[in-house]
C-alpha cells in the first residue's frame, strides 16, 4: 500500500454519533434561560439572586456529596446538577425563605436523581419534585407572593428571607395575588399586556410571558427540545380553556391568559420537554404533550389550587415508561 493511499479506520458500532454532549445540551438549556433569570432580577431584585445563587450552591453540593471521587468531576462539570438548582429557584416565591430554597435543591437532587442512579436515569424531573416537595411542606410560604419591585429598589431584601430554619419569618406588608389567584378566587382578569411584558406577582421566572416565549424558541430553534411537547400542551390547553371560556366568561380565563400566566410557559418548554422524562417517540411526545395540556388546564379550573402545571408534568412523567411501551414502532418483519 502507497504511503498516499486512504488509511482504512476499523471500529465497532455505532458508526454514527451526534456532535451533540451532554454539556452542550445543557449550555443551550442555560442560554434560553438567561433573558428569564435577568427578568428575574429585575422585577424581585436582591431576593431573586440570593434565591437563585442559594438553590444553585445547594443542587452542586448534594450532587457533589453524593457522587463517587472519580466522576465527581465529570458529574459536576456538565452542569446538568446547575441547571437544576436555577430551573427549581425560577419555580419560587420571591420571599421564599433561603434556607428553603437550599432544602428544596437537595430534595432535587437527592430524591430526583442521584436515588434513580444519577443523570439519565430519573423518572421524575428534579426541579419539579424539589418544588412539589416545598409545596407540601410548607404549603403557606411557597404561596405567598410579593409584588415586582423593579431595578430601582434591586437592594430591597424580602424580611422572610432571612428567617431561620423551621421559624416564622416575618411577611413583607406588601404582598399580591398571582394572575391566577385573582381569576379562580376573586374572578378578576390581569391585563394582557401585564401578563406579556411581566409586571405580576409570581414565581421568579414565570411572569414574562415574551421572554419564556424568547427563550423557548430559542430552543426549537437550535433543535433542543421537541417540538411536538410543547406544541401539543399549547393546542390543548388553548382548546380547553376556549370551551370552559365560552361556556361561562366570567369565571374561566381565556385561552390566552391561560397561556401567558403562571408556569404554563417555563414548563412547557423547560420541564416537560426534559429528554430523560417525556418520552422518546413522536407518537408518544403527543400524547405525553396533550395530557399535560389537559391536565393543568383540569387543575387550575377544579382543583384547590391556582396552578396545575406541576402536578401535570409530574404526573406524566410517571406515565412515560408506559407511554414508550406502547408507542415504539413494532419491529421490521413481526406483525
């Protein structure tokens, strides 16, 4: 053989690999999340951040405690335990008490991943069990909600804060019904333009609707996520929400102000679009998208709480194995 001839690799399968590393994945997940998380600090200031450093800190120690020496590194380095502790803190109340923001990163990490076997093999999405785990605990602080305040008073601390662990915190006077909260109790609608742009009371990263929106296709974009997931939660939420719209307007929202509020939007296209826990087919990111879609909606509208786009997501993860079974194509040659 000449010394120009074409040299001849031998390797196993597979023979094709997607460029794409965990890493990576998770740098578009955090790049789609920047405009919110800015948002974030603007509209709650100094509270935003220490929510958000607090519930990244503890997400990184308890996947760094729970991790074997020789692969803390890598584990640490795909910054998959990071993004955890961001998508859980954007999840919370702005006068969440720091402590429990701490709490709830390492009931995600530790009951929602590394007790499955670690990044891969968790059926529940992490952030979401560390916030479903919060709200069953301490059922009054995560539903207390505080006005925006702006940049101007970005050094204004929330008093509950700082409270000590397993004490009452002392409340701001200032405080403020979600968007939701106003239409299922007191059936009074929040302005369309408020919804969109942020100006509401809420969880940190879930009152701009155009910045989930920026940052969510931002990911269809890139090919991040699929998009039938959050395509199939829109229609049918929309769909649902018109029906019950029509039939009585003063005491359901819109489809469009059922869109833009609460954590429809950040679960959509960051929670239930998790490739570990939706499923892996088509066929099955439909049905997965359209029972979330229904679920929230169902929720919201009949159940004792505001929102629903948690439980909606959690409980559709659990059905996922299921889904997978029944929706993988059927063999090459077998009926």
């Amino acid at each position: 053989m000449k010394h120009n001839d074409p040299k001849l690799l031998l390797q196993s399968a597979p023979l094709l690999r997607q460029e794409l590393t965990t890493p990576g994945a998770m740098k578009e997940v955090w790049l789609a999340l920047l405009p919110t998380t800015l948002a974030s600090l603007w509209f709650f200031g100094l509270s935003a951040l220490l929510l958000i450093v607090v519930s990244i800190a503890g997400a990184v120690l308890t996947e760094w405690l729970f991790t074997d020496k020789d692969k803390r590194r890598m584990a640490i380095g795909d910054s998959s335990a990071g993004l955890t502790g961001l998508l859980l803190a954007l999840t919370l109340p702005p006068g969440l008490p720091l402590w429990m923001a701490f709490l709830g990163a390492v009931v995600s990490i530790g009951l929602g991943k590394v007790i499955w076997g670690g990044l891969g093999a968790n059926i529940f999405n992490p952030a979401l069990l560390g916030r479903a785990f919060l709200l069953g605990t301490f059922p009054i602080a995560m539903t207390t909600w505080g006005s925006p305040s702006g940049l101007g008073d970005f050094f204004h601390l929330q008093s509950s804060n700082l409270a000590w662990p397993f004490m009452h915190g002392q409340i701001d006077a200032l405080s403020a019904a979600t968007p939701l909260g106003l239409m299922k109790f007191q059936q009074q609608t929040t302005a369309i333009s408020s919804l969109f742009i942020g100006n509401t009371a809420g969880s940190l990263g879930e009152t701009s609707a155009f910045l989930l929106l920026l940052g969510g296709m931002y990911l269809l974009i890139r090919r991040s996520i699929d998009w039938r997931i959050p395509t199939a939660i829109f229609l049918t939420a929309a769909i649902f929400s018109l029906a019950m719209f029509i039939n009585d307007a003063d005491k359901y929202p819109s489809p469009i102000v059922t869109l833009f509020s609460g954590g429809l939007l950040l679960g959509a296209f960051f929670m239930a679009t998790d490739p570990v826990t939706s499923p892996l087919t088509p066929k099955g990111c439909w049905i997965f998208g359209i029972g979330v879609g229904f679920l929230v909606v169902l929720i919201r509208l009949f159940g004792g709480l505001p929102e629903g786009m948690l439980y909606a997501v959690l409980l559709m993860n659990a059905a996922t194995p299921l889904i997978d079974r029944y929706t993988q194509p059927r063999i090459f040659g077998r009926k």
